[in-house]
C-alpha cells in the first residue's frame, strides 16, 4: 500500500495517522483538514477552554513532520472518483490513494426558526473564542437545548459570572439518557448554582437579542448558543452511493464491524460512522473516546491487522459539582439502581434491563477509578440488592 488518504482533520483523523506509521505503515499519510488548526480534542471547548485553559493542539507540527504525516491544512476534499482512487482537493493537484478514510465529523444542528442566525453553535475553536469572549460579569447567556454541550456551555458560563438561562425542550435536561431521576438531579445542580433551566420550552425564534418561547416571554441575551445536537456530515459519501442511513439506526456512513465501507477501500471513522458494533449492531456514537478508539482500529483495519468495533459506548462530563464518567448503552425501559449521595454528588447508577438482573450502563459521579469495574459489569447478571458504589 502506498498512500492513505484521511479527508477530515480531527481526532480520529490523528489516531489512525499515529497507528498506520506506528504499526509499520511506510507509505504517504495525508490528511485532508478543513479547519487551519492540527487535530486537537474537542471537550476542552465547552469545558476548560471556556473556562480559561489554554487550548492544547494534540501534537504539534513538528511531530507530524517527524512521523512523515502531511497535514494540509485548510483543504477541502471536493470531489471522490472511486474508480480512478482520487481525491480532488480545493488547493492543489487530486491526490490518488490506495486507501481512504472518511473522518469527516458532523456539523451542529439547526433550527429552521426566525432570527435563528443570530445565535452561535460550538464545534470548532473559533466558535469557542467568539462564546468565551462573551463571557463576564452580568453577561446573559441564553441556551437552547438542554442536553451535554448546552449544559456544559451554561455551567462554564455561570461559572463565569454570567446570568445563564436554559431553555430545553425535554421534560427534564438529559431526561431521555438519563432518566427522570437523574434528570431532576441535573436539574438541581444547575438551580443551585444559579442557572434559570427552563423545561418543556418551545423556542419559536429570536427577535431583537432575545429568545422568543411559544408561551410570549421574551429572554434578553448579550449571546445565544444554539445547542440542539449534530447532524453527521455524509455528503462526500453520499455522493459516491456509500449508505448512509440504516433507517432504525439512524444516519451516518455505514460500515461494518472492522470500519469498512461498501467500498473495499474506503474506511469511515468517528462522528460520522454509523459502523457495526459487535454487540448492538449499526451504532453512532459522538464522544471523544469513540473517535480516538475507532481512528486506532481505522489503522489497524487499513493494514489488515486484527480488530472490531466491540468497546462499550464511554462518555463524560463536567458540570460544577456534576462529574462523572458513563460506559454502556441503557435502553428507555431500563430501570436504574442507584447507590451513593446524590446531595453529595457522590454515587454509582447502574441501570438494569428489564429483566431485572443484566446491567446495561453504569455511571460514576465523583468516585474515581472504577469505571474500568463498571465496564467489565455491562452485559452480566447481578442482584441488584447487593449492588454498591464501589468503595
């Protein structure tokens, strides 16, 4: 093989670059990134960066020079001819491959709303700078959407100083991944610090720098972050008539359990792989550990070395006193079995099929070092009356 192809430029993108080269692959590696920055993790920006940290790039340009790994910067891959193996960029000569790798993420949701423009998504830095550089002393933030980046925006931004509003459409924040339980205690971490969380909210548009609800309030804001979500982008896949939608699954480039397309060489990788997961089938997920995981096996799979899709779904985050760790994947009639002090933001939730005794997902809030525990728990029998939190 001679060169591989990565069109996108974020974390599954670095970390099938670093496992070709490191698991001996001798070749050309060229990544296609659309954003003027090298790959870098994207938590940091609805939490530490927020909140004034210093922002990291994965590694620096010299190391990609030392690793023989191009980078180009600001490209755009603009079209894929898969019978000649080429990619068209939008600054320079196609480049041909013998392998190629769709890590192309996912874009914000929007809302098809009046005055809809005038609020700000977070996906890149850039957005990142412009919501931190809003941030102050009686500055007033107003959310829509009540799910991970919306919380974590309002939490770094209360954190701030700013006089933060939610407005979520759920009956509860996070109640359709957490529960009603958990949800009314997300709710109360947010209250206690001041954040005005509104719920069961129809936003029916912006007019004038405030939010308008179905209800006639108005919500004033100095900025508006919209956070309803992503849509994975599949339109260079699209393009070429790989699959991309599984219907009950959802949409995203469908691959199989080592992250191959229908294509034999094309690989898809992180927030845009709806791929095969070994124990729940076609699954897409958007965290972090998913990307670096399946940019890892990405590698792997290109240089036909051993492998598959089989982790456990594996998310956090920081929200004030709120910090925890999630492994698993519960379903809507899980029940959960909770144990710890809720006041005290220091417990384990395990949530239990239906059956009664098999663990779907378990979550730490603020005791440390037992995800691992917790992951080796998914999928086995327990009574629940013996379960503990861990310490």
């Amino acid at each position: 093989m001679d060169r591989v192809v990565i069109v996108g430029g974020g974390l599954a993108a670095a970390h099938a670059a670093e496992t070709l080269r490191g698991e001996g692959h001798r070749g050309q590696i060229v990544i296609v990134a659309g954003e003027p920055l090298l790959p870098y993790e994207r938590p940091q920006l609805s939490k530490d960066f927020l909140q004034g940290s210093d922002f990291k790039e994965l590694h620096d340009r010299d190391w990609y020079a030392e690793h023989d790994i191009e980078v180009r910067n600001g490209t755009w891959a603009e079209r894929i001819d898969t019978e000649a193996r080429r990619v068209e960029v939008s600054d320079g000569d196609p480049l041909e491959y013998d392998a190629l790798l769709l890590t192309t993420g996912a874009t914000p949701r929007r809302l098809d709303l009046p005055g809809i423009d005038g609020a700000v998504t977070l996906r890149t830095l850039a957005d990142a700078e412009q919501i931190r550089d809003a941030f102050g002393e009686g500055r007033r933030i107003v959310t829509i959407g009540g799910g991970w980046i919306g919380l974590e925006v309002a939490a770094s931004a209360r954190t701030a100083g700013c006089d933060v509003t939610v407005l979520n459409a759920a009956t509860a924040p996070l109640v359709h991944v957490l529960g009603p339980e958990l949800a009314e205690y997300v709710r109360r971490v947010h209250e206690r610090h001041g954040v005005d969380l509104r719920s069961d909210v129809e936003v029916t548009g912006i007019d004038d720098g405030a939010v308008t609800v179905a209800s006639g309030e108005r919500f004033p804001a100095d900025l508006i972050v919209l956070a309803v979500g992503a849509t994975p982008d599949v339109g260079l896949a699209a393009a070429l008539g790989l699959p991309v939608d599984d219907g009950d699954a959802g949409t995203g480039v469908l691959a199989d359990t080592r992250l191959r397309t229908s294509d034999p060489a094309i690989w898809a990788a992180g927030d845009v792989a709806l791929a095969t997961h070994t124990r729940y089938g076609p699954l897409r997920v958007e965290h972090w550990d998913n990307a670096i995981r399946q940019g890892k096996l990405a590698g792997r799979s290109i240089l036909d070395l051993d492998g598959s899709y089989d982790w456990e779904p594996y998310f956090y985050t920081d929200q004030f006193e709120f910090s925890m760790e999630y492994v698993g994947r519960s379903g809507p009639e899980d029940s959960v079995v909770i144990r710890g002090d809720l006041d005290e933001s220091t417990f384990i939730a395990y949530w239990i099929a239906p059956d009664g005794h098999t663990v779907t997902a378990g979550m730490n809030v603020g005791i440390w070092d037992v995800n691992d525990t917790l992951r080796e728990m998914i999928g086995t029998t327990v009574d629940p009356a013996q379960l503990t939190d861990l310490r």
